[in-house]
C-alpha cells in the first residue's frame, strides 16, 4: 500500500486562513502586525520569493514594508538599516533575504536583527532560546516540518527520529523541536557509519541533507513518517534539451512504497515555509506587546 501523501500545499492555504483570523483579531484591539523584508541586488530567485512573501504578507492582512538595496550597497548601510527597523514600532518581523551578493558577510547582518524580531529565527539568541526551551522564534522550515509530521502524527512521545542533516538552518532546530515533543532524537550526516541502517530505526525521518535522492527506499522503515526538506534541480532530458526538474534527498517512487506518510517535493515541505514566516511574524508582534502568541 502506498503511503498517504502529506499535502504541505493544502496545509500552508489552511495555516494562513488561520493566521488572518488571528490578525482580524490583533487589529481589533488596535495591533496591526508588520513584516519587513529586506532584498539586496536583484537576483531572480529571490525578487520571486520576496515578492510571494509580499503578497501573502497583506493577503492575511499584516502590513508588509519591502526594502529594495542595490547590490553595491556598503555592509555599513545595510547593517544600518536593520538598526532602523529594529527600531520601527510597525516592523514586527524583519527578514533578510539571502544569499546576499558578493562583498556582504550575511553574519553580522543577521546578527544585527534584534532577536524578538528574527522573525527566521536565525540568531544565535533564539537557537539558544529554542535549545534551552524557552519562548522564542523558530527557523520557519523546521517550525512547518514539526506541523507537517504532528498533523499525521500528533504524539511523538517515545518515537524513534532520525535527522539527515546538521544544519544551522534545518537540522539541528529541527532536532531540538522533536526532542522537546519527548521524540529519542539521532541527528545522521555524511559521516554516519551506515547510514541505512540508522535511517532504518526510524519512526520519523527527516531528510535535509541538499542530496537529489540520497535517501533511498530501503533506507526506511515500513510505515515511518518521511519529511523530504531537500529542494534539488537535476537534470530532466525527458523533458527535452536542458531542461530540469525537482527532486527531494528522498528517492520518492522507491519510499512511498515502504513509507506510512510521506511529503513530496514540490508541493511538501516548501509551501509551508512563507506560511510559518507569517506564524512567526504573528508570534513575535504578541511577544513584543506582552501578548500570549496563538498555537497554530
């Protein structure tokens, strides 16, 4: 039987219905949350995503503030700008779209964002935070995974997870999030000793390693819950001369075969990461104002 197919798409539309809920609610009481994204240069991929993250930004009535620098801007300016929003009692959230262009160090950058405004949870006092168990913002892929597994699997209580990955961004704030949902937590990289056979103690697999289809069927135990965070581009002659299409670290034909519930890629994990910035945005103009932020 194969296994049901985690619909990350239809989750991240219902997660913003919920989230202009909690909006209509906050301005209510005269709280109208804002979101500032900041885009250095003008690289396609990202003038794509900042523009989606504008759109779904007013679509669930929060104000959106869009900061547009040239690629040539001086790491000063921009470091002087966060400092601006930082300030600014509108911007609830502030994200810095990255990569940033050549000659920027996005470190000190990231660093410079006050931490009850990282609404992408990337600074080192809210890893801290969520390492230590306290109230902050969590990276928003690993925040939209943990809802993706919970939704198929509410307790975890005791459940074997393995992460594929240890990343700042994705692994490792994903291990902290199933280890506080009282899951035993392994975290696999590269240098493993055999790998499918940890994968295979797995009740939950998580698979963040940026390896087009590392993870193969038979690395993966029957019935487990597999979250595919990978976005790979490999090539597609298929489809003709230089063209390409997307794949996840999960060979998905082989797993969803052996698999209980499984994301695939596109259509998985992705839609839910705007989503959870929104989340996160939500949280933080609570937080900031002494508010008890909702569950989601």
């Amino acid at each position: 039987m194969s296994a049901t197919i985690i619909d990350g798409k239809s989750f991240a539309e219902g997660l913003r219905g919920r989230i202009a809920t909690a909006v209509e609610a906050m301005k209510a009481n005269g709280v109208h949350p804002g979101l500032a994204v900041v885009l250095v240069g003008n690289d396609p991929a990202s003038e794509v995503y900042v523009g989606s993250k504008a759109r779904q930004t007013v679509e669930v009535g929060m104000r959106s503030f869009e900061h547009r620098l040239p690629a040539d801007v001086s790491q000063q300016e921009l470091e002087a700008l966060v400092a601006r929003l930082n300030a600014d009692p509108e911007v609830d959230g502030i994200l810095v779209q990255l990569p940033l262009p050549a000659g920027l160090d996005a470190e000190p950058v990231i660093a410079a964002i006050h931490p009850d405004k990282d609404v992408d949870g990337l600074t080192h006092a809210n890893a801290g935070r969520l390492a230590n168990g306290a109230v902050g913002l969590v990276p928003c892929t690993p925040l939209g995974s943990m809802m993706l597994i919970r939704s198929v699997l509410p307790d975890l209580s005791g459940k074997e997870a393995v992460v594929v990955g240890r990343s700042n961004l994705v692994g490792k704030p994903i291990a902290q999030l199933l280890l506080a949902a009282n899951a035993t937590v392994t975290v696999a990289h590269s240098r493993t000793r055999d790998l499918p056979e940890v994968c295979r103690r797995a009740d939950v697999l998580v698979a963040a390693v940026g390896r087009p289809e590392m993870i193969r069927g038979d690395y993966i135990k029957p019935g487990a819950v597999v979250i595919d965070v990978g976005i790979n581009r490999i090539p597609a002659p298929e489809r003709g001369e230089g063209k390409t299409r997307l794949v996840g670290d999960v060979a998905f034909q082989e797993a969803k075969e052996i698999a209980g519930a499984i994301t695939p890629v596109p259509g998985g994990v992705g839609p839910m990461t705007i989503a959870c910035l929104l989340a996160n945005t939500l949280t933080a103009a609570s937080l900031r104002r002494g508010l008890t932020p909702p569950t989601f």
